[in-house]
C-alpha cells in the first residue's frame, strides 16, 4: 500500500512537471503572439494617426483658404460701400467747386 501511495505521488508530480512544462510552453506561445499583435496594432496606428493628421492638415489647410477668401470678400464689399458713400458726400461739394472754377466765381 505504501508503495502505491508513493507511486501515485510520483506519478502526481510527474504529471504535474508535464503541466507546468506545457503551460510554460503556451504561455510563451501566448506572450509572442501577444508582441506580434501589438506590433501589428502599432504599425497600423501610426499609419491611421499619419492619415488622419495628413487629412486634417488637408482640411484645415482648405478651410483656412476659404476663410481668406471671404474675408477678402467681405473686405471688398464694405471697401466699395464706404467709398460710394464718401464719394455721395462728396459729390455736391465738388460739382460746386468745379462750377466756381469753371465759371471764374472763386
């Protein structure tokens, strides 16, 4: 009986030493598969990160110009108000001026 005992007791720790072995081995597998995914992760997130800056700049970039462009825009109209109003204001002071000129009444 006793030598079934430690039969059985060698038997456990061998089975054991076999578990051990086989969940070291897996775990290893694990552990590489784990790096070579997060390598793949990041690869393909510095690509996305490269696009979407790239895009963003992009847009920006064509918002930017549009603004500009109706800055300008609006520039140009109030420009040409203000002068259409000067030159209102302007107008019948100036005829008379030309006129005193013209007609020798200064």
């Amino acid at each position: 009986m006793t030598e079934e005992i430690i039969k059985t007791i060698a038997d456990a720790e061998s089975k054991a030493t076999e578990i051990k072995a086989l969940a070291t081995e897996r775990a290893t597998e694990m552990v590489k598969n784990a790096e070579k995914r997060a390598s793949e992760i990041e690869k393909t997130s510095a690509e996305v990160c490269k696009a979407y800056r790239e895009t963003s700049q992009k847009n920006a970039e064509a918002d930017a110009q549009n603004k500009y462009v109706a800055t300008l825009e609006k520039a140009k109209v109030d420009a040409t108000e203000y002068c259409r109003k000067i030159l209102e204001k302007t107008e019948a002071p100036v005829s008379k001026i030309v006129g005193r000129i013209i007609n020798g009444d200064c």
